[in-house]
C-alpha cells in the first residue's frame, strides 16, 4: 500500500494496519483514501475470508487529523474543525461503507486509545477485541462539531438512543472494560496478547464453510439496516451462486 497504511497478507487472513503512529494513526485524507483502496482491494479478492484492522502501536487511532495552529482562536479552531469535518466526513463514510460491506469477516484489534473517528471505524466492522488498557472516547461536541451520520448510526443500532446519546454528547472517556460492558466489544484481553488472540479467532472463523459465514453475514447486517421484510431480496444473490442461508 504506503507509509500510511500496510495491507499484509497470509493465507486467507488479510491483516490492514493504520500506521501513522508518529500522528496517534490520526485519519488524514491520504490515510482514507488509502484505506478505501486496500479495502476494494480485499473486497475482489477471492482468496482472502478474513480481514484483521487494527492500529500501529502505540494507539489504534486518534480520529481525525485536524491539523489546527496553536495561534488560532477559539472560534478560528471551531471553523477550522466544521470546515475539515466536512471533507473529513465524505471520506470516512466512503470507507465505513466499504470495510461494512465487505464479503469476509472482519475483525477489529483495537491495540489502544480509539478516539472520534478512529472508535468510528472499529464499529465497521463484524467483530471488535481490545487491549485491556485501551480507552474510548467521541470528543466532537466539546469539539464545537457533530458526529458523522454513519457512525452516529452504528451506536445507536448497538447501543440504542439512550445509550448512544450519552456516549455522543457527554464526551466521556471509557475504559475497555466499560466499552465490553455496553456491547461495543466483544472481547477484553492482555494488550501483549491482543495479535495473538485476534489471530486465533479469525482461524477459528477460517475453518468453517466460506459460504454460510458470508450468508450469516449479509442476512444480519440487512436485518439491522432495512428490517425482515427486505432482507431476502438483499440477499438473494447468494441463492443465485447455488446455496440456499436456510440450508445452513
């Protein structure tokens, strides 16, 4: 790929590394736009079933790269950070969507601290592990910006309203564990063992049926987004490539 991000493959295990960690694995434009290519990339490569993100330590991501001078004023930082948040926002939703909609499963390795759009982009994908140690935070509001629509949504399809309003406008900190506890991840370990157990759980995915995995996948995330009544018409392609989801 580039300097801003590894795309390493092995076997049918991809592994995407944020990897500016001289910038926290900020998000800058060149960041996204490399990201969305190593995910296209994946996404028409039949050889890959499993795609591992996670962050060049020593965090996952410090969200966006605002870039903003130390002489600016309050309200020059406030126009500074809408103005970048517009652009920043039609970048990360292409790349959300993307890495959302990928046939393999993907997992997230949360190496530290995921912050704004970096705990954004953990939510894109199908299965979240953390290092013990990490912690998780949105910090628009104090900000003087809103939250993505896309990543707004994926808290409160997770979480729900209460919850995801609470995490959007108080701005708080929160511990792996309390992130674990909200159903926001699915496993806590060592961050030593993070890679380690990451790696055993993709295997473990890689042993079954590429087919059922990747039905399962499409049927739940059409139920999450339109409801049963549209979910067997977005999902009746695979019935086309000869393999009935209820069969399974």
């Amino acid at each position: 790929m580039s300097d801003n991000v590894r795309l390493d493959r092995d076997g049918a295990v991809a592994t995407v590394t944020l990897n500016r960690p001289d910038r926290r694995n900020s998000l800058s434009d060149p960041m996204l736009t490399e990201l969305g290519r190593a995910f296209s990339e994946l996404r028409d490569d039949a050889a890959v079933r499993l795609v591992i993100v996670t962050g060049a330590p020593p965090v996952f991501s410090a969200g966006a790269d605002a870039k903003l001078k130390s002489s600016m004023s309050a309200e020059e930082r406030r126009h500074a950070m809408a103005t970048r948040k517009s652009q920043f926002r039609r970048l990360f939703e292409r790349v959300n969507t993307t890495l959302e909609g990928l046939e393999q499963i993907t997992l997230c390795a949360i190496n530290g601290h995921a912050v704004g759009g970096g705990w954004g982009l953990t939510l894109a994908c199908d299965f979240r592990i953390a290092a013990a140690e990490a912690q998780f935070w949105i910090p628009e509001v104090d900000l003087g910006v809103p939250l993505g629509v896309a990543s707004t949504t994926r808290f409160v399809r997770l979480v729900g309203p209460a919850r995801a309003k609470e995490i959007i406008m108080e701005c708080r900190r929160y511990s792996a564990a309390d992130a674990h506890a909200m159903g926001l991840l699915h496993r806590v370990v060592p961050g030593t063992s993070l890679l380690k157990e990451a790696r055993a759980w993709v295997e473990l995915l890689a042993a079954k049926p590429a087919r059922p995995l990747a039905e399962a996948k499409a049927r739940i995330n059409a139920i999450t987004r339109a409801g049963i009544p549209e979910v067997n018409a977005m999902t009746e392609g695979f019935l086309d490539r000869g393999s009935d989801p209820d069969d399974a």
